[in-house]
C-alpha cells in the first residue's frame, strides 16, 4: 500500500494509504513539486491528511487536506466509494479533518505545487536561559509573515542524548531564494545562538529534519490545544514547566498558523480551526517503562497550568484518549453535527470506532 505516481503536468499525485511524507515527497520532488504534509517524514499520508495536516507548507498552499482532490475509500459495508467534490460530496467534506470515522483511505489523490527542490529553512538554536526572549521575538516574528515563511517555536533537548536544554526557532520559506534571505535575516540577526542552521536546503532534507527528534520505540504521551493567543502569561507558564520536564526527551512545541490554511471558512471542511493563531503541543517522550508515570503526570499537569490560556476547539491530530468530556464534540465544534449524520449515514454501526470517535447521530 506504498505505490505514488505523479501525473507533472497536470500537477497531481495519487498516493496509496500506506505511504509515509517521506516517500510521497522523493517522488513529487523529482519534478519540483510538493505538497503541504508532516514535519516528521515517517508520518503516514493517510492519518495526517484525514485529520487536517500541519506543514512546512501550509502558510502558502493550506493544511494537507486543503490539497486533497480526491479520496479512494472502503466503506464498513465493504463498498469501494471515490470521494471528491463531484462524487460524495458530503462525504469528501467529512473526510477532510473528520479522521479515520468514515473508512478505510486505501488511496488518496493531492493538487501539487512547485516547490524546491531547494528553498530555505532549518533551526536556530538558542541557550534555555533566553527562553523568554526567544518566545517573546516568536510572538512578535509571527505577526508579519509572508505566506511563503513558516516559523515554529520549541523548548526541548538536544537530540544526542545529552539532556541540554535548548530554546529552538525553526524557520522555512519556499520562496525564491533572494526573498527568503531577507525573510529570515532578523531570526539570524537575534541574540547570540547556539547553532544556526538556517539556509539553503533540500525540501525533502527540510522534511526529515525533525526525525531524530521521535526515536523509534520510545514511549510517547501528547496533549495539545489552541492558545488563544501567546501571552506574557502562557510564555511564562511553558517555562516553568518545562523547568520540570523529568526526562532528556520532552518538549513543548508551538506550531503558528497563518496564510492560505486560514484563509479558509469554518464550514468549508470538517477541519473548524481557521483562525490565525497558535498550537500548544506538550511531547512527553521517554524508553524506559519505569519513567511512565512520571512522564505523563509532567504532561497533564503542564496542560491543567496552561488551561487559562487555551482557545475553543482541539486539534484531532494531537488528541489523546484520557480526555475528560467530550473532547471530539470540541475539537469539531460547530461541524460536529453534520458530522454525525455523515457517520449515520457511512457508518451506522460505528464500525469505526477505535480513533476520535464521531458518534453516529441516532
């Protein structure tokens, strides 16, 4: 369930289910195109796109499913439905963010864009005692950016294993290369970095750069919510939590979303979360048994302290599944409903039900 083929000219991409970013992107860069997909290159197609897809290039082309023309799907009664804007219209609009509820994606077609092969991006890395700083120049970097220029902001460790702590921007810009320069210039020109990394680079290097950074076999636990906006409040409070992170492993990360993904109405996908504004991913991550607990109490305890700051709505993507209420009704909001009877209707038995569950309206 791997195969991909690129149609170049008309700038298109089918993709089998099983795909990962890593393996779509080797193939659409040989003819100078892309996608908006994962930051990470062994996350698969499928999952990322059905519940929305945050990228490196959303800020000009929008969210992964914003892309999506077409999906190929087995339905829970066995039935081989293709799902597009002319066919099962209702059902293309559910599956762009409703997840995995409807089917199974066994194959699913992308519009391409030219990008690359080379544009600009990387991380720059700052001492953890500038985080406030650093945090501080995000939040104002972030009010003017091109839709070309990407900015995400991250507490975290070093990934060699050492345990330094470290205040990371990490930047792209798929634009010409002349313009990307001067874009990221004033991240350059910032403090006195550890590391800067930032220039010329491959995009599907850009794509797998942030791989180190999610070891295989490591335990993992994510909370995540919108931030109604990245006050003095919220940055204080990410510090002084991460100050507790118990392992060399965890890390916050504060993804910006701006440009086409959200210049895109509320009701147009299931995907509600259009706004301009910021994610707030907590990563406990660690590889011994013995560190579970601590690990994921650091985790909900961080979420509970940065509460007061959060935004209506949940990304789907990042929801764990020892939420109190009815975090799926939230993360939806006001598509919810139509949501349900998309469900009813594809999916009376909820047959599909081991994910973030839409319940189908009775």
């Amino acid at each position: 369930m791997k195969g991909v083929r690129v149609d170049p000219v008309g700038k298109t991409v089918w993709a089998q289910g099983g795909a990962t970013w890593g393996e779509l992107n080797r193939e659409t860069q040989l003819h100078g195109l892309a996608v908006t997909g994962g930051v990470v290159s062994t996350t698969g197609i499928a999952g990322l796109t059905l519940g929305g897809g945050l990228g490196w290039l959303m800020g000009k082309y929008g969210l992964a499913l914003d892309n999506l023309r077409a999906v190929e799907l087995v339905t829970a009664d066995g039935k081989v439905l293709r799902a597009s804007r002319q066919e099962e219209p209702d059902l293309f609009w559910a599956l762009r963010g409703g997840g995995g509820n409807f089917g199974i994606a066994t194959s699913l077609e992308y519009e391409l864009h030219t990008v690359g092969p080379i544009i600009t991006g990387g991380p720059i890395v700052h001492p953890i005692e500038r985080s406030r700083e650093v945090l501080e120049f995000f939040r104002t970097s972030t009010r003017s950016l091109a839709d070309e220029h990407m900015l995400f902001a991250s507490l975290t460790h070093a990934p060699d294993g050492s345990g330094t702590e470290v205040a990371v921007l990490v930047t792209s810009h798929c634009g010409p290369l002349a313009d990307a320069e001067r874009a990221v210039r004033p991240l350059k020109q910032f403090g006195t970095p550890i590391l800067d990394a930032v220039g010329p680079i491959p995009y599907c290097d850009l794509n797998r750069m942030l791989d180190a950074n999610y070891p295989k076999g490591a335990f993992n636990y994510w909370k995540s919510n919108f931030l109604a906006e990245l006050s003095d409040g919220a940055i204080a409070t990410m510090i002084e939590c991460f100050a507790r992170c118990p392992t060399p492993m965890g890390q916050f990360l504060v993804e910006h979303v701006h440009g086409a993904a959200a210049r895109v109405d509320a009701g147009d996908t299931a995907f509600p979360h259009r706004q301009e504004g910021y994610n707030f991913l907590i990563l406990a991550q660690w590889m011994q048994a013995s560190d579970t607990s601590r690990c994921m109490s650091w985790a909900r305890d961080t979420y509970e302290r940065m509460r007061p700051f959060f935004a209506s709505g949940r990304y789907v993507n990042y929801l764990d599944d020892d939420e109190t209420g009815d975090p799926v009704a939230a993360a939806y909001g006001p598509n919810y409903r139509r949501l349900q009877r998309i469900k009813a209707k594809y999916d009376p038995t909820n047959f599909f039900r081991m994910n973030q569950n839409i319940r189908p309206l009775a």
